[in-house]
C-alpha cells in the first residue's frame, strides 16, 4: 500500500482518535483494527466533506463496535 497524503491521512486519524476515546466503543486490539481498516474503506479517495465522513463512520462504528449492543 503506498503512503497516504496528509491531506487524506489526517481525518482518518482524527476519526480514529475521536471515535476510540468514546465511551460506548468495545476498546480492544482487535475493535481498533477493525476500526482502522473501516475507515480506510469508508474514506476511499478522499473525496467529499470531512463530516460526513465522521457521521457515517460513527453510525458505522457504533453499529459494528458499540459495547451498549
């Protein structure tokens, strides 16, 4: 896989950092990997607003990784 531009990178990271400090996310090594890797996906090329990504990452994050299921 080649490096990601910052310009892509960063909202992946700040989804990340923000979605794993929340208080219903199932914290484990194997949920953050999950996490990671849906993100990757729900990113893509990078394109479209910042927050909507976060909310459809979120709703998808709480449907897969919510320990309140």
């Amino acid at each position: 896989m080649k490096p990601l531009p910052a310009c892509q990178a960063k909202p992946i990271l700040r989804a990340y950092e923000s979605l794993t400090r929340e208080n219903w996310f199932n914290r484990n090594a194997v949920t953050e990997r999950e996490l990671l890797k849906m993100l990757f996906t729900l990113r893509g090329d990078g394109s479209g607003p910042e927050d909507a990504f976060y909310k459809a990452a979120e709703d998808e994050a709480r449907r897969r990784f919510s320990k309140m299921r």
